[in-house]
C-alpha cells in the first residue's frame, strides 16, 4: 500500500473511532483503587490506562484519599491485557501481538506495595517492570519510592501511554549509552508539593534492563551499568489553572565495555523544557530535551542530542480524543515522525486505539496498527 493511500485509510479510520465510540460510557477499567474507595475507575481515568486531572492528583498523593474516606476491601491483582495489530509488520514481527501486565497493589498501613509485572510479548520472558515500597506524608505533602520506580516525566513512558509508539526523544540511546529516558530506574523518587509548584528528585543505582510489556532485552552488544548514582531533578509549575511549564533533568556517569575492549566511562547529562495548557476540549503539550555524553564512543567523542515533541490532542467526550504528535530526535543522525492517533473506550473495560505513524525522513516505513486493551476483573457495581 502507498503511503498516500495508507493515510488515507489511517484518517478515515481514526474519523469513524471518533464518531462511533465518542458517546461510549465513561471508563471502568482496572479495580484496585476503585473497589478500594468505592468510584468507579472513570474517576480516575478518561481512557484507560489513561489518567485524567483527578488521576493525577490521586497518583500524586501516592494513590490515598484523605483519612476521612472510608476504605473498604480491595481486588489484590489485577490484569491488564493488551492485543496490538501491525498492517504491515516489520521482517521477523507478527501482525498480531498479545501483552499482559500483572498489577497489584497492597495496603499495608501507611506503606503501598506497587507491582508492574510484565507476562512477556512477542515470544520475550515475562519480567518485573516496576515494583517498589512507598508512603504519604499529607503534613509535608510529599511521596516516597523506593524500588524499581519510573522517572516522573510528564508523559508516562511505560505505564499510562496514550498511543503505540513511544515519544520520540525518550526512547532514544546516545553512542554506547543504552540508558534512556523511558527505562525505570533501581533507586529512589521523592516528591513534594510546594504551592503550584510540585518538585522531584531522583536517586538511581541502576535500571531495568528489558522491554516494555516483558519484551525481548534491548541487544546493544556491551556491558553498560551505573559508574555513579544518577541524580534527577523535576520541576512542574502550576502558572495558571490550565497552564503549567516544567523543567527535567539528569547526571549521571555510566560505565561502557564493549566486547574485547577496555572499559570507560560515559558523563552524561539530559536537560528537558516543557509546557502544558488546555483550551476547551484541546490538550496542547510541548517539550525539548538537549543531552550531551562526554565520551560517547569511548574514544573521548563528545556527542550532543536533542529532541522533544509537540502533541494536539482534542477530546469530543472525556472518554475519547484524536491527536497528532509530531517526534523529532537528533543523535548525530536526525529522525522526525508524524503520529495520528485516536483511542476510545469501546466498553466499559477497553480501550481501542487506531495509530498511523508517518516517517518523515523515510516515508517507505510507513505503517498502520491498532490495539485493544482490556482490564480485568471488572469491578462489581457499587
């Protein structure tokens, strides 16, 4: 299929998602929280495992709702199920992969216990992906994380996507640093919210080394771990009730052997700028990331990078949107893509996305797919 033609079809498809789905019922997705505080899980969310303002808020107090809201019993795991579809896979890839993630949630006093476990896709070993130990402090308003926990970015690299394809700069190694952004780190998060300010910090020994949804291990053919802690600092402002900007950064020293090779050491730093508004049914959201290794090759090379995206996503319900993204990367080459998207709740417990992803500088690979997901068990009317 020509890519025209394929556009054409990626459009028409993600019109017809739009029109079909956008009266749908809010979302009940997965009930480990809802069960919990008897709301239904469209409190939460606006297209599962998608979280809308109050999600957020409810995230950002380490999944609590004030000591004066009863608890009552909870659903201790939970599956999330996802079946994804490529038009035209890729050599070696299946049109339709299936992905599980196992989670659970554990209220144990004033201590959660959060596990993401992946069940494996395409043929790769099942795996942890994000599994740690944190508290609330509502005095200080802080949170506390301890274990293999995901950087705070704006956007969720691995838990609450909005589409197929991971955000550009993100998923993006540098030389021989396979570190990114989108990999959970082993260490510690704090956070603290100040005013309309909400600061984080991170302090990470290690990472994971896999996939998401238990894929394959990254092959990058070196041995790479932490020379020195990464440090990571967040910043999100609140400038007006729809407007924030953030700022997000990290140094680190990571330590390369390439096979056959001496060892050597990568100094590295990634600077991220970023803002956020919302007009009537409109998200617009943008950010920048500049990087730079100090010795990316192992040869001494000074290597910079940049990239970011900028995302137009329009919601005809809260429970439906179509978006565009455009990604754009640089790492000595250049890379820049064009996603249109749609994703809706088609029941009550799935979501069904449609994405045509657009090459700018290779418009061959361009390519179609879809997916479903499905939470299960379904929570029982309250």
């Amino acid at each position: 299929m020509s890519s025209s033609m394929l556009a054409r079809t990626g459009v028409s498809a993600l019109l017809l998602v739009a029109g079909v789905f956008a009266g749908r019922a809010p979302a009940e997705a997965i009930p480990l929280f809802a069960q919990r505080y008897h709301m239904t899980c469209g409190a939460c969310h606006s297209v599962l495992p998608e979280l809308n303002a109050f999600g957020n808020s409810f995230r950002n107090h380490g999944y609590r709702l004030p000591k004066s809201v009863p608890v009552h019993g909870t659903t201790g795991v939970a599956l999330r199920y996802q079946m994804e579809w490529e038009q035209d896979p890729a050599a070696g890839s299946r049109r339709w992969t299936p992905g599980g993630v196992l989670l659970s949630d554990a209220n144990i006093g004033a201590i959660h216990a959060f596990i993401h476990y992946n069940l494996g896709a395409g043929s790769g070993p099942s795996a942890l992906y994000l599994g740690y130990l944190s508290t609330y402090n509502e005095h200080t308003q802080s949170l506390y994380r301890a274990g293999y926990v995901e950087l705070p970015l704006v956007q969720s690299p691995g838990q609450r996507l909005d589409d197929l394809t991971g955000y550009g700069y993100v998923n993006t190694r540098v030389g021989l640093n396979d570190l990114t952004l989108a990999s959970p780190r082993i260490g510690f998060e704090a956070e603290r919210q100040v005013g309309n300010a909400r600061f984080a910090t991170t302090l990470a020994f290690g990472e994971y080394k896999g996939a998401a949804y238990g894929g394959k291990p990254v092959a990058t053919g070196e041995a790479t771990f932490a020379a020195q802690p990464e440090f990571g600092l967040f910043t999100h402002l609140a400038l007006a009730p729809k407007f924030e900007i953030f700022e997000e950064g990290l140094v680190g020293d990571r330590s390369i052997t390439e096979v056959g090779k001496s060892a050597f050491t990568d100094g590295y730093g990634r600077l991220g700028l970023g803002a956020r508004t919302q007009i009537g049914k409109w998200d617009l959201t943008a950010e920048q990331w500049y990087g730079r290794d100090e010795d990316a090759d192992g040869a001494g090379t000074v290597v910079g990078s940049s990239g970011g995206f900028f995302r137009a996503k329009y919601y005809p319900t809260p429970h439906a949107y179509l978006a565009a993204r455009y990604d754009a990367a640089a790492n000595q080459t250049a890379g820049r893509d064009l996603i249109v998207y749609g994703g809706a709740q088609v029941t009550r417990h799935a979501r069904a996305i449609l994405e045509y992803r657009h090459y700018l500088n290779q418009p061959s690979r361009d390519t179609l797919g879809g997916a479903v997901t499905f939470g299960f068990p379904w929570p029982a009317r309250l």
